[in-house]
C-alpha cells in the first residue's frame, strides 16, 4: 500500500471514475444536482455497465463478455 490518498491503492476504480467524468460529465454542463444525479446513473446503468466496451474483458462489452462465458 502506498500513501494515504495515493490513486494507486485504487487504481482500477480511479480509472473507471476518470472514464465516466471524460465521456460524460465534463462534456455536459447540468442544471441541477438532481439532475446530473440522474443523467449519471442513466449513464452507468444503460451505457458504461451493459453496453460499453472494456478493455478487462478483451475489449467487450459485459453483456457479450457473459453470453460468451455462459457457453463454456
């Protein structure tokens, strides 16, 4: 473990959080904190979670990582 605070105790969560702020929060300006409360969890249920590829599953998509998985 490194220093408190130090990114690399939680690197992969850093880069899961520095992800979801480039592809939709710093391009979306919100009115209300309600607001940006929604639009990010509907960014994280319906796009980053399901749909987005990650490169920790070999650049696919969870859903096609799990369905490939299954058959096995």
């Amino acid at each position: 473990m490194s220093a408190k605070g130090s990114c690399h105790d939680n690197a992969m969560v850093e880069i899961v959080f520095k992800t979801i702020k480039s592809e939709m929060v710093w391009c979306t300006s919100f009115q209300t904190r309600v607001i940006a409360e929604k639009a990010l969890g509907r960014y994280i249920d319906g796009f980053y979670n399901p749909i987005r590829r990650h490169s920790a599953l070999g650049y696919k998509s969870p859903i096609a990582f799990e369905a490939n998985n299954r058959s096995r």
